[in-house]
C-alpha cells in the first residue's frame, strides 16, 4: 500500500461516491469516464498499482465477458441491430451489457482500492464518525476475505501443479470437478480461520465492557476536505455528460 497522508474515512468516501454514482450515471459515455476514474483511484491506491490493475482485469474479464453475453443474447427488447436465425441482438442489450460490465468494474476497483486498508485504518475512520468499533472489524474483515479465499485457491493450484497436476490440460467437466473441490476446500479453510479470529478477539476482551481505548488517532485536514470536494465535482460533472 502507498502511504497516505489523507484520513482513511477519506478513502472511504471516495471509494463510496465512485460505486454509487455508477448506479446513478446511465448514459455509456458517463460510466465509462467513472470506470477510468475508479480505476486511476485505485492505481493511485496501490504499490505496482498499473500492473494489479490490468491482473485484476485479466482475471475478472471470463466473468465479464459471460455476463454481457447473456445480456446481449437474451434481451430482445429495443431496436434491432443484427439478427442470424434464432439469434438476435437489440440495441437494449448491448447497453444495458456495457452498463454492467462498467458498473462491476468500476466497484472492483473500488474494492481494490479499500482492500490495501488494514484494520488499524478502519478503526481511524469509523472513530472519526463515532460509529462501533464492531463495524470497524466486520467491514475490514469482509473486504480482505474474498483476497484470502483467491490467494487459498491459488496455493491449492501451486500445489496441484507441483504434483504434476495440471488442471488446465483436463477437459472442461473434469477442470469444473477439480475446481469445485479445491473451492469448498478454500471456503473450509476460510471459515475456519474466521473462527479462529473470532475466539482470539474474544481472548483479548474485544466485546469487555467500558469504553474503549484508541491507541491511533488521526484528524482531518484542510487536504482531505479539498480532495473530497475535488472528487465530488469531477464526479457529478461526469455523471452530467
């Protein structure tokens, strides 16, 4: 993560009025100014941020690619643009396809942006607004668990191939079994670690009465107002184009 000197309720914010105003926008041109704002967001946000950028795209583009093909295939509404025997593509489709594929991206990003917090940055933004330390640790905890889960399913397959397994060269029945195992093995993996957390919080009075101590503190500052007001202006002037 790239060090910064803006309160972490700040990222928040951010990250929140770009996944927001995503939904709002609805013209192709809007979103997709959105989307490359997210996406500079989370360049910004992250060491190597170009490079996990375009692997995170990589990666989620088979998902992306799926979604907007059923899109497009099975809506039939609006005007037509190209047809072939039982196949027809409208116009709806494709918009309502690349509104979307823009729309999960662009809360991707935002994801990935907030995932570089650590729980310590969470508990200096909840703080700043008063709200339970709880929350705190569950929305900190939610976000790094689907990073948890993919870097667990990544070490089975690391491990797969240094058998000389190679799950990509079986057929596609045989490559969705050998998936499917190694992410109920992950997500076993997952909630166990989760209950470990949970009885190492309970150890160390997490929930013991009385107020609580905060040990980091951090004010805002004269930057994270004229960031959040930069932000916001760019984000609604997008949202009019």
């Amino acid at each position: 993560m790239k060090k910064s000197s803006l309160h972490p309720l700040t990222h928040i914010l951010i990250a929140l009025l770009l996944s927001t105003f995503v939904f709002i926008a609805k013209k192709p041109v809007s979103l997709l100014c959105l989307t490359i704002l997210a996406l500079l967001y989370a360049v910004w946000r992250m060491e190597n941020g170009w490079q996990k950028v375009f692997k995170t795209l990589w990666h989620t583009l088979p998902f992306l690619l799926v979604l907007a093909f059923f899109q497009i295939v099975f809506r039939r509404t609006g005007t037509l643009l190209w047809s072939y025997g039982i196949l027809k593509i409208s116009e709806e489709g494709v918009l309502i396809s690349l509104q979307l594929t823009l729309r999960l991206l662009t809360v991707i990003y935002c994801a990935k942006a907030l995932a570089v917090m650590d729980y310590t940055e969470f508990s200096k933004a909840f703080s700043a607004i008063r709200l339970p330390e709880e929350l705190s640790f569950m929305l900190s905890y939610a976000i790094h668990l689907v990073p948890k889960f993919l870097g667990q399913l990544k070490g089975f397959v690391t491990g797969l191939k240094l058998r000389g397994i190679d799950a990509a060269g079986l057929s596609f029945s045989k490559r969705l079994q050998v998936y499917k195992q190694l992410s109920i093995t992950a997500l076993a993996e997952l909630i166990r670690s989760s209950e470990t957390a949970a009885i190492a919080l309970e150890l160390r009075g997490f929930r013991s009465e009385g107020k609580p101590s905060k040990l980091h503190r951090q004010k805002f500052s004269y930057r994270d107002l004229l960031c959040l007001l930069f932000f916001s202006v760019l984000v609604i002037i997008v949202t009019r184009i």
